[in-house]
C-alpha cells in the first residue's frame, strides 16, 4: 500500500486550521476556507503559489461579479420569477469566464465561477449583497493563505549541500515512456530549492528538451549530446564545447560523400546550433529532418561546412551495413584516433551513427562540470553504456536494476528500475539522510 504523503496530512491540518479561524471569528462558513484550503494545498510550495494566485483572482472575479448582480436583482428584478433569475445567471457565467480570460489567468476561471455562484446562489433575501459578498471573499481568501502558509512550513534537516548529483536523462530519470514523473519532477525542484547541486546529462542537445527544462528548476549547467557541451540553462550558452576541428570535419565530410551517404553537421554559432547537410540519400534522412527542424534553437542548413567552423558532433542515418562500412572507412584514416563512435537505433532497419571528439564524453564533461561547483563529492546515476565515462569518475555510482549489465558491474551500488522513480528516491536519501564518507 501507498504510504500516507505529506501533502494528505498538510490538507487535512489545512482544514483543521480552517475550522478553528471559523471558531474565532464567530462568523462566515467554514466551507469555502476548507475548500480553497484543500485546492491550493499542491505538490511544492511553488505549485501551491501558483494554484493560490490563481485562485485569488478568481475569488475577486467572481465575488465582483456576484455582488454587481445581486444588486442588480434587488433594484430591478423583485419578484420576477425564478427561471428567468436563473437564466440571468448562467448567462452572467459567460463574462465571469471572458474576464479571466482577459487577465491572462484562464485557470483562474473555475475558481472564479464557483465564487460567482456561491454567492449568488446561497445569497439570502435579507442580507446585504455587499457584506455577504465580502464574506464569501474572505472565507476563500482563509483558506488559501493558510494553504500557502501551512505548505510552506519545513521541517528542518541535514543537508548534504556539497555533493554534485549528476543523472542521465534517457532511460535512468525518464521511465520507461520516455517522461519524468509529476513525482520526480516535485521532488526534484523541492531539493534544488533546499541546496542540492543536481544536474542533468543527456545524449540531446539543449533544443531537444526545452518543454522538460521548463517544468523543472535546474539551476547548475547541464550536460549536453553525450558530454560534448555543457549548457547553461539560465544564460542560455554554452559555456562548454569539446568539438571536431575544422580540418578533421572536412576529412570526414569526404569519407561520408565518397562513400555515397549524406550527414548532418552539428555546429554550435553563437550559442545556437547550426546543422549542415547534403542533399537526402534516403526516406529516412528527410523524415528525420522534417521532424527536427521544427525545433527551437536549432538550424537546418543545406550548404557546405564553412570556413574554420568545428563540428561538436556528425550524424549519418542509414542500414546497419553502410554504417559499419563506412566506420571502418573512417578507422582506417590517420585522424581516427581523434574521434569516436555511437551508435543508436532509429526505425524501420534503419541506425544512426554519430561521431564525436575522443575527448567528448560524460566523463570529462562531469570533471569539467565539478570544477566550477563547490563539491567534495560525484554522484552519479546511469543505465547504459553511455554511462561508463561519467561512473568510472564519480565517487557513488548508481545503476538502474533494468540497466546494461556491464554498467552495472561498475557502479557503486544497484537500484530499483526507472518506472519506480529510483532515481529521484535515492538523491533524497542521500541529500537529506545519508551522510557520504
């Protein structure tokens, strides 16, 4: 069974509260402070602010409009019958809406609407719309900021504030479909709040992960196109780059077009990256183009490598036979012991090989990354042999129970799969808990 989280026993001390503010004040409904209460108690501090502002507006929007038409009804409409008042009312519904809308807070407008109808649907004949109108408001208004104020509250811990916690992405902190669970993502932005020194590594660029930056709260540069570059999301640059030069990217761009296949040059121009290619070889190569152009911070550019421009990294799409003779074309050229190979399946038989810098890798991108942090220790976690350079640099390392094998033998210690969030469980033992020796 699920254990009882502290989000349950934070609402239902929320409401609590709620009751005994009703008691001192001998006055209003302790309904509406229970209700906003519970709906503003969310997953972090920052997500209940957010449920709380909106839920501010809303309870303006709709107390304002509700007292306009309890007026209105009072002066104009006694004893009118009642289904034409309700009529009234659910047409009143629409500009209730449109104003939040207007605000630019569309999820406001639940709130806003059951507002407007609490009060003037509960509305009694012999009470003033003003002051029943206020009460309502501030009933809502309880309840919301003894939400934010009761969520706010932190219990006080150790915490390990000079441990860097590296992850990587694919496959180890994303679970099986290829997402960060609403779990993990709480918790890792609750421990980024407290003082962790986590970070992210991925095989992607910056520009393939911008809708999961954006939902999670990174505050250290993160490792990017397997350790290549290392970018920082808050000046969006890169303040690191371990890229192909410019003559060994022309040798590879004539072995690729000698041995009649296509590439795709990723170069990084003024902290955005720049991709050159040849004209399409196969259906695969366009398909991957039409999806990938489509993406910020990335440009498409079908013309030739300029002038003293280095490549971070090329990609060639195409059958597992073409690849590995074309791999073996490139092993045998003077330059080879400059470059590496990676190798990832793509669809419908077909693979992608990308060549990076010897030097390019986690490993190196995780040393360069721990000399501008205050650290005494590397953490990290993996699954996959992608992983290996950063592990075998680390001072803990962590490995998934569904990773490679190989991996596994390296690591410090094994942990449950990535579908049970074990990655984000072991850094809050280890940030909150664990003292590292």
């Amino acid at each position: 069974m699920p254990k009882i989280g502290m989000r349950i026993i934070k609402s239902a001390v929320a409401v609590f509260i709620c009751f005994l503010i009703y008691l001192i004040r001998g006055e209003g409904l302790p309904f509406y402070s229970t209700i906003a209460a519970i709906m503003c108690m969310q997953p972090g501090i920052s997500n209940t602010r957010t449920a709380s502002r909106n839920r501010i507006i809303g309870t303006f929007v709709g107390g304002i409009f509700g007292m306009f038409l309890l007026v209105f009804e009072r002066k104009y409409m006694v004893g009118v019958s009642e289904i034409f008042r309700f009529l009234l009312i659910s047409i009143a519904i629409i500009p209730v809406i449109y104003t939040s809308i207007l605000l630019e807070h569309k999820q406001a407008s639940h709130t806003s609407c059951i507002v407007f109808l609490s009060v003037v649907v509960n509305h009694a004949a012999d009470v003033s719309p003003y002051a029943f109108t206020v009460s309502r408001i501030i009933d809502t208004l309880i309840g919301i900021f003894v939400a934010l104020a009761i969520n706010g509250i932190k219990i006080p811990r150790k915490k390990n504030k000079d441990i860097l916690l590296v992850t990587e992405l694919e496959d180890t902190l994303m679970n099986s479909s290829g997402q960060v669970s609403g779990y993990s993502k709480v918790k890792l932005n609750e421990m980024i709040a407290d003082g962790a020194q986590i970070t992210l590594a991925t095989n992607k660029t910056s520009a393939d992960i911008v809708s999961l930056m954006n939902s999670l709260e990174v505050k250290l540069p993160i490792i990017t196109m397997d350790g290549a570059a290392i970018y920082d999301w808050n000046s969006r640059s890169y303040s690191y780059v371990e890229a192909i030069s410019h003559e060994t990217s022309l040798n590879i761009i004539d072995s690729i077009r000698n041995a009649g296949m296509n590439f795709f040059a990723n170069t990084i121009v003024n902290d955005v990256i720049h991709i050159y290619y040849d004209e399409f070889k196969n259906p695969m190569e366009e398909e991957f183009y039409n999806k990938e152009k489509l993406l910020p911070m990335k440009n498409y550019i079908l013309t030739s490598l300029p002038k003293q421009r280095k490549t971070v990294y090329f990609t060639v799409i195409d059958t597992s036979e073409k690849l590995e003779e074309l791999k073996k074309i490139l092993e045998k050229q003077v330059y080879c012991k400059d470059i590496r190979f990676v190798f990832e399946n793509y669809k419908d038989g077909y693979k992608m090989m990308k060549i990076f810098s010897s030097k390019a890798n986690k490993g190196n991108a995780v040393l360069e990354l721990k000399k501008r942090v205050k650290c005494t220790r590397v953490v990290t976690f993996g699954n996959d042999n992608k992983d290996i350079a950063m592990i075998k640099v680390s001072d803990m390392s962590y490995v998934l129970s569904n990773g490679a094998e190989e991996v596994k033998e390296l690591a410090s210690t094994v942990i449950n799969s990535n579908d049970l969030d074990a990655v984000v469980k072991t850094m809050i033992k280890l940030f909150y808990i664990k003292r590292i020796s």
